[in-house]
C-alpha cells in the first residue's frame, strides 16, 4: 500500500504534543490589534489544543506526526 500524503495546510498549522495532543494557533491575532486588549491579545499568543470533537478529523490529515 502506498504511503499517505500529509496535508500540506494541515503541516503548517498543526503539530502534534509529546503526549499525542494536537496544537493549534488561535484565531484574531494577525490585524485589527488596537481595539483589542492588552490581555487579550497575550492570551491569543498563546498555542492551544484542538477540540475532542475535531481532533479525528485533524489527525487524519497529519497521520505521520
């Protein structure tokens, strides 16, 4: 069987925890920052984790990290 491609969107926007979790970066932070606050704007910085409810999806579309 051949190998799997990866997404090459999914790559440049995902990568994968030690501990199997998938990382995301938050929405709102490229434009329009002057109207946003001080704390908001550090807290969207930050890298979260993928929802349980889009994670088979996500996973599917990086199966070799």
């Amino acid at each position: 069987m051949p190998k799997m491609k990866t997404s090459s969107g999914a790559k440049k926007r995902f990568r994968v925890t030690g501990s199997g979790q998938i990382v995301r970066r938050h929405a709102n932070k490229g434009h329009i920052l002057t109207k946003k606050s001080r704390k908001r704007k550090n807290r969207l910085g930050k890298p979260a984790i993928v929802s349980s409810a889009d994670r088979k999806n996500i996973a599917r579309l990086i199966p070799y990290s």
